[in-house]
C-alpha cells in the first residue's frame, strides 16, 4: 500500500506539474509554422529597362529579376561555392565536351505548370539568338555544340570545347536565368516581359513604371520561403532621397554610396558590405603589341616601365581606401581579382621614388596625361577617383588634363585605339570567369585592349586555353602575378558595395560581387526560420 | 477665324515633317545605341547582328524615311531598351507628369497672379517689398537643393509627407511646390511689370475719375491688358517644363514623369523614345502657340488674326 501511495502520489505530483507547465507555454495548434508576413520595401537606384527576360537586357536587371527566377545553379553568397539549384546535380564526361544537367523534380512555374529540360533549352536558345541582348550570349553561343533535351528532366549541353566557366556562366553569377517556354511562346516576349512568370521564391504583382514592382511570396517554395510575404522594389535615384527614405522607414533596405555608410552607422542603421563587388584600376593608353594594327608604336612615356612603376608608387591607396573608400575597399596593386588577388605584393608609397624614376626614364619635369572620366554601374564614383588619383600624381610633375566624358561613346574610341596619351579609369566586377574580361582587356583582338607584350600575351592564351579548373585557376593567378610585376595597370582597391539596413530587418547574405539581390533570404528581424534548401 | 486657323494647321504639319527631320539627325548625332546596349566584351559580330535587329544597318536616308513612314501612320515605333511600343513606353508616364506639371502650373498661377497684382497696386509700400523678397528668393533657390530641404524638413523631420514616389495626394504636394515655386516667382514678377504699364495708362485714370472702385479698376480694366504677356510666358513654360517635365524635381522626388525619360532614353540613345517624346513636344508646343494665338484676340479685340 505503502509502495502505492507513493506511486500514485508521484503520479499526481508529476501531473499537476506538468499541467503547471502547459499553462505557462503558449497555446500551439498542431500547425504553428508561421508563414511569410509583411512588407519588405528595398529602394535601389533605377529600374533600368524594366524587362525581365533573360535575353531582352543587360546583367544589372538581376536586381529585380531574380526574385522571379532561379538559375540553374545557385553561387553561395559570400564564398562563390556552387550548389544545385534547378540542376539537382550536373556530370561532366570524360572528354569534357558533354554536360548532363539532372533537373529537380517537382518544379512548377508560377501558373502550376511543370518545370522541364523542353524549357531550359528553349532559354539557351532564345539566350543565344541573334537579337539576344544577354550579357553572356556571346560565351554561349561560342561554347556550345548543341542542346539536347532526352528527358524531360535531362539536358544534355555539348560543347565545342571545354568550358570550366560553364558552371559559373549558368549560376546565379551569371545572367543565364531560367524563362518558361510555354508561357513567352504563347503570350509573347512582350506580354513575358511585363508580366513574367517564373520558378523563383517571389511572384510578380505588378510594375508601376520608373517607380517600383510588387512582388508576393510562394508560400511553399523549393529552395527557400521567403520570410515578407510582399517585396517591393523602389526606384530612387537619388541618393539624398533614398536616405530621406530610410531614415522616414519608408523603405527598409537602401543601396548606399561608401560616402554615406558612415554616417548611417554612426545614427544608428546596419551597413551591409557586398564584398569584392568590384575593383577599380587605371589602364595605360595604347600599349598594345606593337603588331596590333589599330595602335601606332607605342610612343607614350608609360612605354617604360619605370614610368609605369613610378605612377604606381605615387598613390597612396592606404588613404584613398580609408578616406575616399571610407574603409570599404581593400588597396590593391592591380584591382583585378585573379586567383591569388589577396597575395599579391602591394606597392609602397614613395613620392620620392617615384619621382627619381620619372627622372631616370627621362621625365624630370614630369608630363602631360589625358584622364577621361565618366561614371558607370558599378562605379558611379570613378569621376571623382580619377581627380584623387590626378592629385596624386601632381605631386610627381605628371599633369593631368580630366575630361568628362560619356562611356559609350569613349568605348568606341577606345576600341579603335585611339586612346595614345591617355590612362583610363576602368572598374571591374567580380564575374563567373576571368577569361572573357582578361581577353578583353589584355589580348591584343579585345574590344578594349589596354596592356600587351609577347609574355603576357603567351599567358594569357595559355590561361584560356586551360581547362582543368585547377589549372586554370592556377594559370590565371600566373597571369595576375605577370601583369603586376611589369606595372601593367595602376590598379587602386577592391571595393566593397554598401548596403543600409534599417532595423526593422534581420538578416541579409548578398551574392558577392555584381549586383545585390537575393532579397528572398531577407529575414525578419526575429527571424521565423522558415525553410531553406541551404544557406545563402 | 476659320481660314486663319486651318493655315495655321498647315503650317504646323510642315514644321513638324521638318521637326522630325532635325530630330532624327540630331539623336543620331549622340552615337550608336549599341555602344550603350552591347557588354564591353561585344563582338563586331554581336555589333552586326544586334544592328540588324534594331534596323540600324540601314543607310540613315533609308532609315529616316521608315521612320517618316511609321511616323505618318501614327506608329512611334519600338524603343531599344524598353523593347515595346513607344506608345506604350510613353503612355505609361504621361499621367504622371501631366498631374505633376497640371499641380505645378495651377500653383503658378493662382498665386503669382495674384502676387504680382499685390505688389503693383502697393508699389514702393513694405507689401511690395516683402513680395519681391519672396520672388528674389524664389528665383535664386537651386530647385534641387529646395527639394533636399523640403524633404529633410517636412518627411525626415516633422514626418508630415512622404519623401518621394507618388501615388496621392500627400506625393503630390512637395515636388508641385518645388517645380512651382521659380515659375510662381516669374510669373509674379511678370504681371507686377506688366501691371505697373497697364495701371498708368490714361484710360485708367478715366476709369477712376467716373467713380469706380480702385478693385474694379484693377482687375476689371488694367489685368485684362496686363495679362497678354503672362499669357504668352505661361504657353511656353507649360509646354517646356510642365508638359516635358523636370528632369530635377522628378529625380529628387522619383516621380515617374518624362522628365527622367526623356534624361534616360538621351543617356542610352533610345532613339525612337527621344523622337517621339521631342515630336510630341514640338507638336504641343504648336497648338498650344495656336490657342494663345486665339486667346489674345478674346483678350483684346483689337488684336486681329493675319
């Protein structure tokens, strides 16, 4: 009896102290997921084209359209890695010509048709068709054999070549975002275009134009629920209103120069560094191979390399990093991110060196430089780092003559070659491969060729050649190192893009470098921890 | 009247084929769109292809006389960048700016008319004064630092408006202040000029002698003469800032009008948006130039039409 007074006595306690317990927990139905809730608004500074597919405009539209759309392979935020994203999973054959992309099962586009390979391949192809205007058409349409679609799960991507950039170009790094077939094939192009449908964690609303775009959350998406059930994009172009904008909570989240980032830490709002979004660099007029027809022998005084080393060591770019940059850039001999960018030596600030070597390369006087300047996207502060750099070499006797001038119309001179006696400004963003822009720039056939001698040119065909993804990497590094120790460019910093978050936000992971997006891993700011394939 | 008017029509369709012409050379003058369109990497091959796409290969002959042609049927063609019809580029801030430009210009009016009749009658006295300090001010104040001021003042600080977008009323009330208040400067300053000639005329002091109140004297009898070059300022700048939008104030505001387009679609060499939105104004321009023209002979019926 005793043995069961006790039992029962212990049942009794244990009972009233569990019921003590469940009073105190908050009532919880069997389903208490929470759902995405509430606005999130974004101002950033132009809806551009306001077009959405993804061969009618330029790279900068990711901004706003990948909301809508995923790609096939998603880029880690902040390390670059590639996760499947579309693509469950993508082999790559022995003689690397073939790519057998696996697509996830159960997809659907927003009007609850089902996503297929019949829709990657028509993207490729409309990607890749004559009136494409997509940032990487002219990668794809030289890379590729063919397109095969065996199932509709299946794509097969035959490739003329290896391509180690296929992956990066067909990432969220790239501009190669998934359109459905069915949809623009029967509404059109310009109906998809202002009323698109995707695969993406947000649906289109509505666009208001020049002003903003409303965007609702999926509530049962594949790759992450997003945790606002509405996103609204804002245009803003003007950098004082959009700081009027935040400070009012008129918007929630705002793209900020480097300028302002202090100010906006020290009243109380979270800056948000995209890292390595771009780096900024100066490029010699002109110094191409001298078989190169479009360039005149190379007669500036940056010829001699003691000149271009001069010009290197006469900025300071600690201070341009920690005062122009306001400590958001990290200086850097050459401002191109090849492998290995990290480890390349930085050059010392000497004034007196510098100018000791202008006199040994026959400049004691110094000389005259033209500098064009004109802003661009990213970079809209490259004008006035050009007058700093101006500064700098003032100070050395070198005299520049700053012209303002439009891009698109410099572009064409420089293609030309019709850049002797000038250094350009030049800003370059973090891309899939380094090969398309390395070729650009320093092969002697680019469109805007600035640096060439018979051994970096050897290099660089070398690192272009190369399709081992090690080897390649390696070899681009190789190229890196080359072009620093011949003074190739005056290269300034990397820069790290800003952006403020107001406080009525959690957590945020941009992609890093080109252009910000991924608002659909916004978080509130007590986070709801709804689901997510991976992190960002 | 009639024949007046339909010669007038008809030489507002000569001028706008002539219009069009100028316009068309003069945004080819700007570049190649494809400068702007193309990545840097492009390809003279990606620069052909794209040409052929856009109808740029043409001779520019031949290229303006398909443009004449769609012109003349109406067809505004395609913009570059927008890839749709400009009719519809268009169409969708043209409501925009004409509430922006209908506010500004109403504010204009309703109170530099009335300013300016203020400081003319009380010439010399501290009303006067006062008023031509405000239009001093007015005209001086750079209208992009006025809006920074008005948004810091009346959004960030007091919280009253919102600091930018549109969308109601509340939207609408900062930057009509900001777009109105040089134009109401300068219209204030116009009709005091113009009212201070009008109001020493003889036929004034006649009005007076036969007894009637100095208020019927003014607004009765002097502001009907004083009026015609108001009018004449107030055609142009409606057409010229209102109608085509300021590329200031709807920047600092984000005010979706054809300011910023016409600023945009120039920068990208979008050139059937800027030769459209310039026919457009150009046309504008001309009828508005004709109901003036109308309007004076209601005002003075002394005016005759030629």
């Amino acid at each position: 009896m005793g043995r069961l007074s006790r039992f029962l006595r212990l049942a009794v306690a244990s009972t009233l102290v569990l019921a003590a317990c469940q009073s105190q927990a908050p009532a919880a139905s069997p389903t208490a997921a929470p759902g995405p809730t509430g606005k999130l608004v974004v101002a950033i500074t132009s809806l551009r084209e306001e077009t959405f597919l993804p061969w009618t405009g330029p790279l900068a539209r990711k901004t706003y359209t990948t909301p809508i759309f995923d790609f096939l392979v998603h880029a880690k935020g902040e390390t670059g890695e590639y996760v499947p994203s579309l693509a469950k999973s993508w082999d790559v054959s022995a003689d690397r010509l073939t790519w057998t992309i696996k697509l996830r099962d159960g997809v659907k586009w927003h009007d609850g048709t089902d996503f297929t390979s019949a829709d990657v391949a028509y993207t490729i192809q409309r990607y890749t068709d004559k009136d494409s205007l997509g940032f990487s058409a002219n990668f794809f349409r030289n890379a590729l054999a063919g397109v095969e679609t065996p199932d509709p799960l299946t794509v097969v991507l035959k490739v003329k070549a290896p391509q180690p950039a296929l992956v990066g170009e067909l990432s969220s790094y790239g501009s190669l975002w998934i359109a459905p077939k069915k949809y623009v094939t029967e509404v059109g192009d310009k109906v998809a275009d202002q009323k698109p449908i995707g695969t993406g964690p947000y649906k289109f609303v509505r666009l208001a134009p020049a002003q903003d775009i409303e965007y609702e959350a999926v509530p049962a998406h594949w790759r992450v629920v997003p945790e606002f059930k509405t996103l609204l994009i804002r245009a803003i172009p003007e950098e004082s209103a959009r700081l009027a904008a935040l400070r009012t909570k008129e918007v929630d989240i705002s793209v900020v120069s480097t300028d302002s980032s202090a100010a906006l830490e020290r009243d109380g709002f979270r800056i948000k560094e995209v890292k390595q979004s771009y780096g900024t660099m100066f490029m010699f007029g002109a110094l191409l191979n001298p078989t190169d027809k479009r360039y005149a022998k190379p007669t500036d005084p940056w010829a001699d390399q003691r000149v271009r080393k001069a010009l290197n060591i006469a900025i300071d770019r600690d201070a341009i990093a920690k005062s122009f940059y306001q400590g958001r850039a990290t200086p850097h001999p050459t401002g191109w991110m090849f492998p290995g960018w990290q480890e390349l030596g930085p050059y010392k600030y000497d004034v007196a060196e510098a100018k000791r070597l202008l006199a040994e390369a026959g400049f004691p006087s110094g000389f005259t430089v033209q500098m064009p300047a004109y802003p661009l996207s990213p970079g809209t502060e490259l004008p006035q780092l050009v007058e700093a750099v101006a500064n700098y070499w003032d100070k050395i006797g070198v005299k520049a003559k700053i012209v303002p001038i439009d891009f698109a119309n410099y572009r064409r001179e420089w293609g030309e070659g019709k850049t002797a006696g000038r250094i350009s400004v030049m800003r370059m963003p973090l891309f899939p491969d380094w090969g398309t822009n390395a070729d650009s720039y320093f092969g002697t056939a680019g469109p805007l060729p600035s640096y060439s001698d018979a051994e970096t040119d050897a290099a660089l065909r070398a690192a272009l050649s190369e399709t081992d993804v090690a080897a390649r990497a390696k070899k681009f590094g190789e190229l890196g190192k080359l072009l620093r120790s011949k003074d190739a460019m005056v290269g300034i910093a990397i820069v790290n893009d800003t952006t403020a978050l107001g406080d009525q936000v959690g957590t945020w992971t941009p992609l890093a470098g080109t252009y910000p997006m991924y608002w659909e891993y916004v978080t509130h700011k007590q986070p709801f921890k709804l689901f997510r394939l991976f992190e960002p | 009247m009639a024949r007046y008017v339909v010669g007038r029509l008809f030489q507002a369709a000569l001028s706008l084929v002539l219009m069009s012409l100028f316009v068309f050379l003069l945004a080819h003058l700007t570049g190649d769109p494809r400068d702007v369109i193309l990545p840097p990497d492009a390809s003279p091959a990606e620069y052909q292809r794209v040409g052929e796409a856009l109808g740029l290969d043409r001779p520019l002959p031949v290229q303006y006389g398909i443009y004449l042609g769609s012109l003349l049927r109406g067809d505004l063609g395609t913009s570059f960048r927008a890839r749709r019809e400009v009719a519809d580029v268009i169409g969708g801030r043209l409501p925009a700016t004409l509430e922006l430009g209908g506010a500004a210009f109403t504010l204009s009016m309703l109170a530099g008319v009335p300013l300016g009749i203020a400081s003319a009658v009380s010439r010399g006295r501290s009303r006067d004064q006062v008023i031509r300090a405000v239009v001093f001010l007015g005209q001086s104040v750079p209208t992009f630092w006025l809006g920074i001021v008005l948004i810091e003042v009346f959004s960030v600080r007091l919280g009253w408006l919102p600091s930018g977008g549109s969308g109601t009323l509340a939207h609408l009330v900062l930057p009509a202040a900001t777009l109105a208040l040089f134009f109401m400067a300068a219209t204030t300053r116009l009709v005091r000029s113009s009212m201070l000639e009008t109001l020493s005329m003889a036929y004034l002091q006649t009005a007076r002698a036969k007894g009637l109140r100095e208020r019927t004297v003014v607004l009765r009898h002097a502001l009907r003469n004083a009026v015609i070059p108001v009018v004449t300022y107030l055609s142009t700048i409606f057409v010229t800032v209102f109608l085509a939008g300021s590329i200031v104030t709807e920047t600092v505001y984000s005010w979706p009008g054809m300011g910023q387009l016409v600023f945009q679609s120039v920068l990208t060499r979008d050139f059937p948006v800027v030769q459209a939105l310039v026919m457009l104004f150009a046309a504008a321009f001309i009828f508005v130039s004709l109901a003036v023209d109308l309007l004076y002979v209601w005002l003075d019926p002394r005016i005759r039409l030629a």
